[in-house]
C-alpha cells in the first residue's frame, strides 16, 4: 500500500486513542457530559478514523484526529476537527431542503409519481448548495472548493474522508504535516478491518490532495518521496525568480527537513510522470549512485505521430548537444554519447483524426532528450506535441510520460517499484 505520509508516528497515538474510546465508550469521552457512544459503530457499523503528528510554526509536535462522513448522524463533534465546511451553514440548507423533499416524497410513496422529477430536481439543488459550502486549505495557505479543483458533481462523501480534514486543518493552522495514519474502527466489513492502515481512496480523496499539497503525491515515508510530475512543471529551479517553481521547490515545501537540492534525476519539464526525491542526505547519495551506475529501471509510455511498423527493436544513436543551438541535441556518429533506448509497440490508435502509435520505450542510458531525439531520428516519428523535434499542435501537450520506476530502497534495501498510467 502507498502511504502519502510517514505512518509510524501516528499510528502508534491513534491505536492509544482508539483503546481510550474503547475502553471509555464514548468518542467524546474528555467532554464532561459525553454524547456520543461508540455502541452504534461496533453493533452495526464503521467509520475511518485518523489522526495526524504536526509541526507548528515555533516548531512543537502536536495531534489532532478526525473521522470520515457522518458520526451518529453527526458532522462534527468535539474532540475532532471539524470537517471542510460551516457546520452551521450545512444545517441552514439542510433544514432549508429536507421537509420539502420529505413532503414529496411521502405523496410518491401514496402513489402520486408525478412528483418524482420536481423530488429529484430538488435534491439536486440540495446536493449542490452543500458542495458550494465546501472549503479546503491548501499548503500554499489558498483556500479552494471543488470548482477550483475542477472538480464537477461530486460523488457523495467527496472532501468528507478523515486525511482530507486533517490536512486542510494543518495547512489552515500554518502547521506541517509530519506523520499520518488512518484505521477502520468498528463492524467489520468484506474491505475494510479493525486495526489495520488504510491509505487515502483513489477516487474521492487523491483527486482533492494533489491540489492540497500542490503536487501530486504518490509516496513518502522517513527517506523518500515519490510524485507523479505533470507535464509543464520543471522538476528542478531553473535560471531567475520566475523558475523557482518546480516540483523540488514544492517537495522542500512540503517536506522542509529534506535536502536543501532533493533531486537526485528529473524529466523533461514538458514530460510527465514518475521521479523520486530523497528527504535525507543519506538517501540522496544512495540513490543517486543507483542513477548514475544505471541500477534503476525506467518505462516511458508516448505517442508517436504516424504508424510504426516495427513491433519492437532497439534504437542504438550517439547523442550530443547542439552547441549553436541550445537546448537541442542531435545525433552524432562520431562525437556523441551512447544512447540505447528498447521499445516496444503497444498499438495504433487514432488522435484528433490522425493515425498514431502508441509505444513503450525502455531507456538504457540517460542522455537528455534521448527519448525524443530517439523517436524522430531513429524511428523517424516524432512524439505528439514534441515543440523541439516535431509539432506541436494547438491544444496539444507532450505526449511522453514516465510511467515506471523501479530502485532500490536506500534505507531498507529492498528493490521497489511505482507507476501510474499516463493522461494521454
């Protein structure tokens, strides 16, 4: 399982807390007068609770908890923070819509279903005040809601999971994220079970992370980060104040004890996909000998323009820069590097009403711009939306992603392996 957030830390407190509501049966047991019993979740039903080790600002650990949805048909209790919306706001629209909506539909149940639509009409307009409520603090300190995220209609329990209340909860206190864990607590499901870690869902919740963190996180723990880069981001600061925005920038931001420079490799600012960052120094220099020794393993997926024949081949050109014309390189038989790049033809595919080929391409060596120099003077099809070595078309991006990345872990040893599938 990948985990956007060093586990141990909180996992350690949040099992001491869950024994405390256990063992006190209520969740809001150091209230005076609690309220909420933990009985209805154990007999019938569960919930995911977290809880998250933060720094403040004049550097003190502290730790907070949430839980996901709804608690005995409540949005917030104390003890928890609060979920990503005015309680009392929510309350004014529910109130606002559910007699109308129980009226309906108590004369649908007595056979009048005529009002079916104007009932679902209602609804709607119900389901879409309440998203409009929704605010999330971002790592930048911007608050944002789902039209910001471009997010459109929601799934229901969208933005109401326990890691997303915890991080907008950090971020709007100014704190930074140190450790976080989230477990199953109550009836037991075919899914989920009591005691166990669970990482945020793939459908409601990484969606809005990716725009809290403001990078899409795929992996961290004490020694590494693992991202998927979008397309357009530098992967480290480039010449001058206006490219200090980069994807190392926003680690450092996220992860301010790491290395001052965390790349140890990066990708093309018009290529997306898969790099990993050290958060210590000791990590850095492990990983960085694996890039260099060429122990890693790299797996780029792109379109081609055009259709290729071949199934699969090796493409074995010498690359060198073009001094009179930076930042381009060109093929050089005599006075370039080895570049050696494997590729494998996945399918023809048609693109805006053009034919083009999808590939794989299993780099050996690491030369700059190997891949596209590869594909339009080697194959002799330049990559989709390639602005240096082909075309690119309005509306277009650069149609290569790294979409694997396997390494040795520098702390444990143990040879891992992450990927996530292109956009294109």
């Amino acid at each position: 399982m990948d985990f956007l957030f060093p586990t141990k830390k909180a996992e350690a407190l949040l099992k001491a807390e869950i024994e405390i509501i256990k063992r006190e049966g209520f969740f809001d047991y150091a209230e005076k007068s609690p309220r909420f019993p933990i009985s209805p979740l154990v007999e019938t039903k569960g919930l995911m609770l977290g809880l998250m080790v933060a720094r403040t600002k004049s550097g003190e650990e502290v730790s907070f908890k949430a839980f996901s949805g709804v608690l005995s048909k409540n949005v917030s209790i104390p003890g928890f923070v609060p979920p990503c919306f005015s309680k009392n706001e929510y309350e004014k629209v529910i109130s606002e819509y559910d007699e109308r909506i129980h009226k309906l539909t108590e004369v649908i149940g007595n056979g009048d279903l005529s009002k079916e639509e104007e009932r679902h009409a209602l609804s709607l307009e119900c389901l879409k005040k309440l998203e409009d409520l929704y605010s999330f603090s971002t790592i930048t300190g911007n608050r944002i809601g789902f039209k910001e995220m471009g997010i459109e209609n929601p799934s229901t329990g969208t933005g109401d999971c326990a890691t997303i209340r915890l991080l907008s909860y950090c971020f709007r206190k100014g704190f930074t994220p140190i450790s976080l864990a989230e477990m199953w607590f109550g009836k037991e499901t075919q899914t989920r079970k009591e005691g166990v870690l669970y990482p945020p869902c793939d459908e409601k919740c990484k969606p809005i992370i990716k725009h809290l963190l403001n990078i899409d996180l795929l992996y961290s723990d004490d020694d590494i980060a693992v991202i998927n880069k979008p397309a357009g981001l530098l992967s480290v600061p480039g010449k001058g104040p206006d490219k200090m925005d980069c994807a190392s920038t926003r680690i450092r931001t996220l992860f301010p004890t790491s290395p001052t420079l965390p790349s140890v490799h990066r990708l093309d600012m018009d290529t997306s996909g898969i790099l990993v960052y050290a958060k210590t120094e000791e990590a850095k220099r492990k990983l960085s000998i694996q890039f260099e020794n060429r122990e890693t393993e790299k797996v780029y997926v792109a379109l081609l323009r055009g259709v290729l024949k071949e199934d699969e081949g090796d493409i074995d050109l010498p690359i060198r820069l073009d001094v009179e014309n930076r930042p381009y390189q060109i093929v050089d038989m005599e006075n370039g590097k080895r570049a050696l790049t494997h590729f494998e033809k996945i399918r023809i595919e048609v693109l805006n009403g053009e034919k083009v080929t999808r590939v794989r391409f299993f780099p050996h060596t690491g030369r700059t711009h190997q891949l596209r120099i590869h594909s339009a003077s080697g194959l002799n099809l330049p990559i989709v939306g390639d602005r240096l070595y082909g075309e690119r078309k309005e509306g277009e991006r650069l149609c290569l992603h790294a979409e694997s990345l396997t390494f040795t872990h520098p702390a444990t040893g143990k040879r891992v392996t992450f990927s996530v599938p292109p956009t294109f």
